[in-house]
C-alpha cells in the first residue's frame, strides 16, 4: 500500500484548493453572468444563473461512480489528470465564449460546460480524498481530513478574493464587458501548477 509523505500530501490538497477554486469561481462572477444572460434577452436571469448552479450537484454523484471507476481501472494519478484535464478546458472555453455568436444559446453553453465540471469534480474530489488516506496512520486521520477542508475552503476565499479584488480595480461596466472572465483566466493559468502536482503523486 502506497503511503504518503507530508510533502506529497500538501501538495495534493493545494491542487485542490485550485480545483475548487475553477468550481467556485462561477458563484462567484453569478452577478456578472446574470447580467450577460440578460442582455441576451434571457429573462428571469438571475434564477437561471442559480439554476446551473444548482444542477450541478446532480451530476457530481455520477462523476464519482464513473471516475472512480476509471481510478480503479487506471490509477488515481491518471483519474486526477484527466478530471483536471477536463476542468481546465470547460474553465477555459467559458473564459472565451463567445458571447454574441451564441446569442440565448448561451445559457446551454454554459450549462453544458457547468456540467462538465461538475462530472469532473465529483469523480475527482472522493478519489482524491480515499487517495490520501492510503496508509495513514489512524493518528493522522484526523490531519490529513483537515488538510482536505481546509484546502477546499481555501479555494472557495481564493476565488471571492480575486473577483473582489477585480472590482475593486475595475468599473462595473467594465466588468460586465470583459471583467468577468479574467477570474476564468486565473483558474486556466494555474493549469500548470495543478499538473505538476498531479505528475509528483506517485
């Protein structure tokens, strides 16, 4: 059985914080989208918004199943590869969508790409969690579920502190134009960092 060091597990929980940080930064740009859904003539935006984010955690069971599944078959680290792998590109294709050309079709698009996500996440956080409890003592139990939390929160205020940060420095027009998707850019340009740390699990 494969046992961990300290070192390899932080840097498990820091990808995920990162992971967490692409599935909470769409709540919190959801001000934002609902302004954009609604320049496309969707009405009712903002419970439209809230619904994709809702829909979302009716996927991640299903996410967990087949992951998990495709983790016992292949490995954890190439279960967590491709669930960051499939992320990134659903962060990244929201971060340049293009907005106009898809007109109402939007709210599918992102639906879609939510979706995406949301399969993604629920395969890769249990895998994760069971990973990282391989061969831990039951003194360190306790540690290593508190570095998961903790990771996943750290997340969620990374994500608030950027769009914040953002509003700070930008207009609300501006951020209704354009601002929105540079928190979706963050996310992708830490791609590589969260796959460098996937490649050092062995």
């Amino acid at each position: 059985m494969i046992r961990l060091t300290w070192k390899q597990k932080i840097g498990a929980v820091t990808g995920n914080a990162l992971e967490f940080y692409d599935i909470a930064v769409f709540a919190s740009i959801s001000g934002f989208i609902s302004v954009l859904f609604s320049h496309q003539g969707i009405e009712h935006a903002e419970y439209v918004v809230w619904g994709i984010f809702a829909l979302r955690f009716l996927v991640r069971p299903l996410g967990g199943l087949v992951i998990g599944h495709y983790a016992k078959n292949h490995g954890v680290r190439s279960a967590l590869i491709l669930t960051n792998l499939m992320i990134g590109l659903a962060t990244l294709s929201m971060a340049f969508m293009p907005v106009e050309a898809l007109g109402k079709y939007i709210v599918v698009a992102f639906l879609l790409l939510q979706i995406v996500q949301a399969f993604s996440f629920g395969g890769e956080y249990p895998t994760l969690i069971s990973y990282l409890h391989q061969g831990t003592d039951q003194a360190d139990k306790s540690k290593t579920s508190s570095l998961i939390v903790a990771s996943s929160l750290a997340g969620v205020v990374i994500s608030l502190v950027v769009v914040y940060a953002l509003n700070q420095l930008l207009t609300v027009e501006e951020m209704n134009n354009y601002g929105w998707r540079l928190p979706l850019l963050v996310g992708v340009s830490k791609k590589k960092i969260k796959k460098n740390i996937r490649l050092s699990l062995p």
